[in-house]
C-alpha cells in the first residue's frame, strides 16, 4: 500500500503518512492486515485478562497472611496475668496528732490488676520492709490519699481491685498512689476526729486561769461567737485560784464555759506558747524604762530559743509539704554532661518545682539505665549538680567563698535565677546544699549587716596588689601616692578620697571590697535571690539563717570515722549463728577501714564510702531518710549498694588486707549506683 500523496509505502501503522504526514485513515485494509491485526488484539486480551487473574489471586493470598498476623479491637482481650506497678508510701502520725506522708518512702509495687486490697497490702508491706528497715511490725492498713480506708471503691459498696480503682480514677496505673499507716495511729486518729469536746487545763505551775489566753467577746450579730461566762446558769459555783481549771470547748454549744474539776482530762500549753513567743511587746506609759527593758529582753529570749528548738530537717520538712507526690517532672542526664541535661530540664515550660524529680541517666551509648528512682538516682544527680555549680564562671572567689559575678552572656540566659533555683530545689527535695557560698554574700541575702571580706577574696591579680598597697602604706604620703596613681579603679567604686590619716587605709579597702563583692553585682543578686524563692527557701533562709547558713557556705569542718560508723545500722544475722560470728569480724575491718580511710590522702575518702551508699558527699540538710544501713554479702567479693535504700553490703572477706583491697576496687570502679 502506498501512499496517495507522496507515493512512499505505507507500514503496518496507517493512521497518518510516514513520510509527508498526512492522514491516510481513508484507505481501505487488505483482508492480510485485517486478520493480523485481529490475531495482535485477541492475543493482547489474553495476556491482559491472565496477569489480572494472576494479579488478583496474589492480592487474595497477601490479604489473608496479613489478616492472620492481626487481630481486631473486639477480638483483643487484656491480659489478665501480666502485672501492673502502683505507688505505695507510708503514713504517719505528727506531732500535732494529724496523719501525713513521710518524704521518701514511696516505691512501686508489682501487683496483678484484679488484686484485691488485702492481696496489695500484703505484697505493699513485704515491698516496703525490704526496703526501708526501720519499718515497724505492724499491723497496716491501706489508705487513699484522703486518709480513707481502701477498703471499697470510693461512692460505691463495689469491693476494691486495683483496675477498678484504675477504671475510676481515670489514671494509669503508674500515677496511682496508695499509703499504707499502721492501724493504731489510724484509729487513734479516726477516735481524735470523733470527740466533738476538747479541755485544757492550766499547767500545774500556773496560779490560775490567764485570761490573755482567751478573746472573750459578745457579738449580738454573730450567735456563734464564744461568750465567756464564768458563771453557770444551773448552779453558781464559786471556784477559788486553788482548784484545778478547765476551759470547755463544745462544738455543739455556742459559747465557752469555765468549769472546775479535781480531774484532768488533757493538758495543753501550745496557744499560751504562741502567745508569749510571737505577741507584740506592749510598753504601757506608766511604767518606767527598766519594766519595759526587761520585758523586752524576756521576749527576745522566748524567741530566740524557740529558734534553736528547730532543726535544719524540721524546717526542710516543713517546705517540703507542697511537693505533689502524685506528679513528677523527669530528668534525663548524661553523667558526662550533668549541667547540659540541667538545662534542658529545668527550663522545659512544663517543669514544675513542686512535683516530685523523677531521673534517669544514661551511659555514653545513650542507653537508658535500668533503675528506677526512688531516691538515690535524684541524690546522685544532685549531688554531681552542685560539684559542677561551684566551677561555673558565674561564681569568683577562692574555694569555698565564692560570691558571684558580673557575666553578661549568663545574664542573658538567665543563668543566675537557674543557679539560685537549683540551690532551692536540691536542698528542698533532699539533695545536698551547696556549701561554697561566701558568708558575706549569705549575710547580705538575709540582710544582714556583717561583712568580713579580706583582699584574698579577690582573684584579680592587679586589683589585689593595689589594696595590698593601700593596706601596707607605712605613712601618708605613700597611701595618698597610692591613691592618686590608681584613682580610675577607686573613683569606679565610689572610693575615691583625700586621706586624712593613715588609718583611713583600712576604710578604703573595706569599702572597696564591700563594692566589688556586693554592690557591683546588685543585679546578679537579685537574680539569685529570685532562684532561691523557689519553694520559699529564701524566706526560710531569712528567717532562720543561724541554721542553715552553715548549710550554703564551707564550714571547713572534715567528716570523720566516728561520723561515719555512727552514721550507719548493721543488720546482723541471728546471735550465735556461724554467720553472726563472721558478721563481727567485718565489722571490726569497717571500723578500720573507715579509720584508714581517714588517715590516708589517697586512695578512697570517707565523701567516696558515703556517696558510694547513698549518692551524697555529705548530709543533706533534710537529713538521711531511710537510714543508712550495713548489710553483708557472700557471694560476691566486691561491694554492693543500693543507694535507694541507703544500704551498703559489705563483702565476707577471710582478711583485712582482703577486705580492703576489695572494698578499694569496688568503689572506685562503681559507676552510677554503686554496682561494681
């Protein structure tokens, strides 16, 4: 077939010309090409039509080798054997007569989800004992955190389980927390809230009833005001200063009523106290100068021994009570970038200082420890905290008397608040103080007016020879010289000044060190001063500074065998057993061990035994909760600790030099919580 136009043969292809382009759509098909073409199509449609049955089959067969590999949400069913961890924590009485949650004792607890209360009280107090040695025998019973007995779920007569408490809730398990309290201190409370009538009486050295310890007043408006009335409406008793004196107090009554009895029912002198310790000093103008100069002083006294009655634990406990110990804010460390992980932590928007620190480290690969925190991971990371603190640039002066300064680019990252709120929330949550501050920089945050700084503070070479200077100027003459040729450096500081006497050398220097340590980094303070509100422990820190300013500052005082040993409790075997008999023998080579550890520069010092036991390189002002413990290991030639618990586990060596070589390699090789 050719084509009509240019003559040039056509192919089998005859929509259009090969050579001239033009349609030839026109011509008719020989019956040769016809039945080609025709045999092309029905071999196309059979190969099409097998690769989709081919197709299709392998999708119906890739369908049900998935479809076997998962099951639906209505098929899948929770397994009722795999267990599930709640916190439980302990409970106690108070001074006061009221039950709280005592700080450190809360540990996860393994438990099947359908476990009754009984089953989870059993296993709670088998988990807590193991742990915490000073627990008391018992019985317990187990409460919700609102001090009710766990005994049925809360608006229902439904028996307690732990995953329909769960269900309840609305929690995880992991965020349920539970208290165990010992059963007489539950009823003694439970028979405290049922008495509707206290009485107290006058203490027995007390000639009769002080009326300053009661407002007797009588509002018309108010019926439930207390009405003092002293004489009662049955019966007019007369009462002499004699008689034993008690005041009634009715919940059901709408007034007081003074009534005598031979009897005593319970004596109470706290309000009284109160009174005398914290009342204003009222100086009548009658009476003369010397009554109200020793009415002063009997009140400066009341108060000043009421503060040494408190204790550095007693007044970290008490900042302690807003820590939530149903929510954490988590830590992630590298121990070998603890202020990087610092960072990031403390300036993440949903950190919150009052939730409970959760911390876990990690090694050099970036591999997650396998421990869970309940206390000794948090000293530990406390602990290497505050070391990498001190050495931070915003910190100058000699070891152990530093105050801070002037660094811009720390300014900017607001560096200084951070230092001051991790100072706060290590002492507060029972880590370590930092004990490196100046006392001078103390005082001056307490508002204090000491200041005792001497030119060995300053770490500025030039500055320090020019006030070594002033201070060693033999006449007049020299200190004006002195002055004249350095007065850039003293008219910065306001110092500046046309001596009169030599004597006024002394002066200058004191000024110029109170600037350079204070008053040039106002700002720096203030900043730092905002950090350590955190938790209201600059409050705390104004209030009561002769107690815990030894705390921040270096006292210079080394820790020492005796600390040590008194320090720790020994859980011995029992009396005349083989192993009570080895269990003294180690004992004797701790003791001298300690004493070796004490002599020696080298090697392993008493700070390495206490934070190879406890993560801490010296008591924390919170005090040591639990106790630290002694116990022994046979197995193992090397030591173990478990500084959750505070336990050190002293190997059975046949000698000393044994016990000692073995004790040496195992804490200087420990990393993390002291496993060798």
């Amino acid at each position: 077939m050719y084509c009509p136009f240019c003559g040039n043969t056509l192919g089998n292809s005859r929509s259009f010309c090969g050579c001239c382009g033009k349609s030839v759509q026109f011509l008719p098909q020989s019956p040769a090409e016809g039945n080609a073409e025709g045999e092309t199509s029905q071999a196309s449609s059979k190969s099409q039509s097998t690769t989709l049955k081919t197709f299709l089959e392998y999708k119906n067969i890739k369908t049900k080798e998935r479809s076997s590999c998962f099951l639906s949400k209505k098929n899948l069913k929770p397994d009722l054997n795999k267990q599930v961890q709640v916190n439980v924590g302990v409970i106690g009485r108070c001074v006061d007569g009221s039950l709280k949650p005592k700080r450190g004792k809360t540990l996860p607890v393994s438990v099947h989800p359908q476990c009754s209360a009984k089953e989870l009280l059993q296993a709670a107090q088998r988990k807590l004992k193991s742990f915490n040695k000073d627990m008391c025998e018992g019985p317990y019973i187990l409460l919700y955190p609102d001090g009710s007995e766990a005994n049925t779920i809360p608006g229902s007569e439904k028996p307690f389980t732990v995953a329909q408490y769960k269900t309840e809730i609305g929690k995880p398990y992991h965020r349920i927390t539970l208290f165990l309290c010992l059963q007489e201190d539950f009823e003694r409370q439970e028979n405290s809230d049922s008495e509707s009538e206290v009485f107290l009486k006058n203490q027995p050295g007390d000639s009769g009833f002080s009326m300053s310890d009661t407002i007797p007043t009588e509002t018309p408006g108010h019926t439930s005001t207390p009405v003092v009335d002293t004489k009662s409406k049955a019966d007019k008793t007369k009462y002499t200063e004699d008689d034993d004196l008690k005041l009634l107090i009715s919940d059901s009554e709408d007034k007081v009523v003074l009534t005598t009895g031979a009897a005593s029912i319970s004596e109470h002198n706290c309000y009284r106290e109160y009174t005398n310790m914290y009342a204003p000093v009222v100086i009548d103008d009658d009476d003369d100068g010397s009554s109200s100069s020793s009415a002063f002083e009997d009140n400066v006294v009341a108060i000043a021994t009421s503060e040494d009655r408190l204790s550095t634990s007693d007044i970290i406990e008490n900042l302690a009570h807003t820590i939530e110990t149903g929510s954490c804010s988590r830590f992630n460390i590298n121990r070998a970038d603890v202020w990087d992980g610092a960072l990031r932590a403390f300036k993440r928007t949903s950190y919150n200082p009052n939730s409970e620190m959760v911390v876990k480290f990690t090694d050099d690969a970036g591999c997650s420890e396998e421990a869970v925190d309940t206390g000794g991971p948090k000293r530990e990371f406390l602990t290497l905290l505050m070391d990498h603190l001190k050495d931070r640039h915003i910190f100058d002066g000699p070891s152990g008397r530093k105050y801070l300064t002037c660094d811009m680019t720390a300014a900017r990252e607001e560096e200084y608040y951070l230092a001051g709120r991790m100072i706060a929330v290590s002492v507060v949550h029972g880590g370590p103080a930092p004990r490196f501050l100046s006392r001078d920089l103390i005082d001056h945050i307490c508002n204090k007016p000491d200041f005792n700084a001497t030119i060995t503070d300053i770490t500025n070479n030039e500055i320090r020879k020019v006030l070594y200077e002033v201070e060693n100027a033999e006449s007049l003459d020299a200190l004006r010289t002195v002055m004249i040729r350095n007065s850039a450096m003293f008219q910065t500081a306001g110092c500046l000044r046309y001596a009169q006497t030599v004597e006024d050398r002394k002066t200058i220097v004191r000024d110029y060190l109170r600037w350079y340590i204070i008053f040039r980094n106002h700002f720096q303070i203030q900043r730092f001063k905002d950090g350590l509100a955190t938790l209201n422990l600059l409050n705390a820190l104004q209030q009561h500074t002769s107690v815990l300013a030894d705390y921040m500052c270096y006292s210079g005082k080394k820790m020492t065998a005796a600390d040590i040993e008194n320090l720790f409790g020994v859980e011995f075997s029992l009396a005349g057993s083989n192993r009570r008999r080895d269990e003294s023998r180690i004992m004797g080579y701790w003791a001298d061990y300690l004493m070796d550890c004490e002599e020696k520069n080298e090697g392993v010092s008493l700070e390495d035994i206490l934070m190879f036991a406890t993560g801490l390189r010296a008591l924390p002002p919170a005090g040591m909760q639990p106790r630290p413990s002694i116990d022994f290991i046979y197995n193992s030639t090397f030591p173990l600790s478990n500084t959750c618990g505070n336990v050190i586990r002293l190997p059975v060596s046949g000698s000393y030099e044994q016990f000692k070589t073995s004790m040496d390699f195992g804490i200087q090789n420990s990393p993390g919580f002291g496993q060798p």
